[in-house]
C-alpha cells in the first residue's frame, strides 16, 4: 500500500529539493486551524479524559457514546480483532466470517480485516441490496476516498437493520464527512452493530495531531479502549483537538472557503477530459493517461496521489494565489503528445 504525502520519497526520486514542491497528494484541507496556546500541563502530566474534549466531540458529532484516538486509523486496525471475537465462528470456520468492502477506497481496511483472518469480498460502489448469506461485516467509506461517492442515510440503515438481525457490524468511515453531515449516522449513534469513525485531520488540517473518534455503543468501546491501551491520543493533541471543535465561527468560515476551492479546482481540471469526481477537499480525475500524468506532474514538482488501481488523480487544494497559478501553468503540459 501507497499513501499520499510521501514528499520526501518524491523529492528523492525526481532530484527535486524538498521546498520546491507544491503538494497536493493528501486531501487534507490546507488551512490548519491556528491552535492556540498549549498549557504546559499538557505538556508535562498525562493525559486524561474528560477534560473537555470528550464533552466537545459530543455536541459537534451529536453523538452521546465517542471514544478519542490516536486518528481512526488506529480504531481501522483493531476493529476487526474485536468484531471477530464476538461473532460465533461456524463449523466451516474462517470462511464463515466474511466481510464486504469497497473495491476503490482506503486500502488500510482490507488490510486490517484481512489480518484479522476475515474473508474479504468487494462491492463496486454501492453494496448489494441484499447482503447474502454469511456476511458479518460491511463497510463503507462514506464519502469514497477517492472516488467521492456519497451514499444516503436510508441505504445504510436499511444494511444495518439486515446486519442486526444476525448479529453483524456495519463500519462507516465518515473521515471526509464534516462538509456535507446530511447523510452522516453519527447522530444516529449508539446503536447494536453500528461503529462510526471520525477523523480530525482532514477538515480541520491537523493531520498531525493524530486523533480520531469512535463512535458506538459502550460495551464495544469498552474493549476497543482495552485493546489500544492508556493515553492513546497525548495531551497536546486533546487540547488541540478542543478547541477546533469548539470553535464554530472558524469552521463555518474552513467550510465555505473549501467549497469554493474545491469547485475552483474541478473547474481548473475539467478540460483535460476524463471523469471527474470528489469532496470539498479534494477531486479525482479518472483518466486512461492517469500514470503518464502523474510522471509529468511530478517532473514539475507537483505531487499529486495516483489511486491504488493506478486509472486516476486525486488533486488536494491549492492555498496560495501562487500555488493556483503553478498548477494552472502545469495542467496544459498534461495533454501533449
């Protein structure tokens, strides 16, 4: 697996120096939110709970039953461990433990199931009606990164009445979900069968801090906070992440001027031709040239993220006025010969 943000291999690779490079691989907003100041006991003592940023987390998600992560990509990879021990294993052993997953989305999920000894099978796009026989588990990356695909509220509740009735789990990955909550269950939390992930590091562009919630019933976060063990998410990163989601004036203000990059930046790629689709924080250009696009791109010192099935572009947003025109002045190169 590839991940975006990979500057330095790039750097490297091309013989390009390090802060020459405009990049646009990651899909995290490139506004950061100005964290304010850190006390120094945040510094200095560990971590606890309830200081705050849980009772934050709650009145921004609308969600009663949260956990704090170290990012959900440390929830991805225990999940699968905990789900399958509560699962009753059939005589035909791990082949009765199957899970559905997107063809096209964040690899790290099949890896983690997978691991986990899970069958893993894969829908396109949209998950059948009916789930079939055996199916424990489905998940869905809500909206797709990287195809931007949305799916409604009433699809994944009708999936998860299915999966209750025999006592599965549906997942949904709502990383990229703070810009459009319509179709979001996180209001809809706790439920039996149903795990909610949020991510803090894209809308609010603080990847760095590495924190994430869970959102499910109790009981089941009871074990995932077991499992991951003490002081997951440190103590500057809690009093980070409170006061992003505490501030809402700042995240009306981070979400119009994503819209309004995002809708700029599908503008600036429509000519090129292709299929083109994403979020407001980033757009994926499907294109048979995707490869030899992202060498040229590359060769300019522009980074952007080829998808794991190597067909398309994901362009993160442009910050500057500088960093438009570069882009701009690159894009034409694309359709040479």
């Amino acid at each position: 697996m590839h991940h975006g943000g990979r500057l330095r291999q790039a750097a490297e690779e091309y013989g390009i120096a390090l802060d020459q490079w405009l990049d646009l691989s990651t899909g995290v907003s490139p506004w950061t939110y100005p964290v304010g100041a850190i006390p120094l006991a945040s510094w200095n003592r560990l971590p606890e709970c309830e200081d705050g940023l849980e009772q934050a987390a709650r009145a921004y998600y609308g969600c009663p039953s949260l956990l704090a992560v170290a990012g959900s990509q440390a929830a991805i990879q225990a999940l699968p461990r905990l789900w399958r021990s509560r699962v009753d294993v059939p005589e035909s052993g791990q082949a009765g433990l199957k899970v559905l997953l997107p063809r096209v989305g964040y690899k790290e999920h099949q890896s983690a199931w997978h691991g986990a000894g899970w069958q893993v099978a894969h829908y396109d796009g949209v998950p059948p009606q009916r789930l079939g026989e055996g199916v424990a588990a489905l998940v869905v990356i809500n909206p797709n990164n990287p195809t931007g695909q949305q799916l409604d509220r009433e699809s994944l509740l009708g999936w998860h009445r299915q999966l209750q009735g025999c006592g599965g789990l549906l997942l949904v990955d709502e990383a990229f979900a703070d810009l459009d909550s319509a179709q979001s269950l996180s209001p809809l939390c706790p439920r039996p069968g149903l795990v909610v992930l949020r991510s803090i590091g894209k809308f609010f562009g603080l990847a760095g801090i590495r924190a994430g919630f869970v959102l499910a019933e109790a009981s089941l976060l009871g074990e995932l906070a077991d499992e991951l063990g003490p002081w997951t998410l440190a103590g500057p990163s809690r009093t980070a992440c409170r006061q992003a989601l505490e501030d809402r004036p700042w995240q009306v203000l981070q979400a119009q001027r994503l819209q309004s990059a995002s809708a700029r930046l599908a503008r600036m790629l429509a000519p090129l031709g292709g299929r083109l689709c994403g979020t407001g924080l980033f757009q994926t250009l499907y294109h048979p040239r995707a490869e030899t696009w992202h060498r040229r791109l590359c060769l300019e010192g522009i980074l952007v993220r080829l998808t794991d099935e190597r067909d398309g572009l994901r362009f993160g947003l442009p910050e500057a006025e500088s960093q438009w025109q570069r882009l701009a002045q690159a894009l034409p190169l694309l359709l040479l010969p």
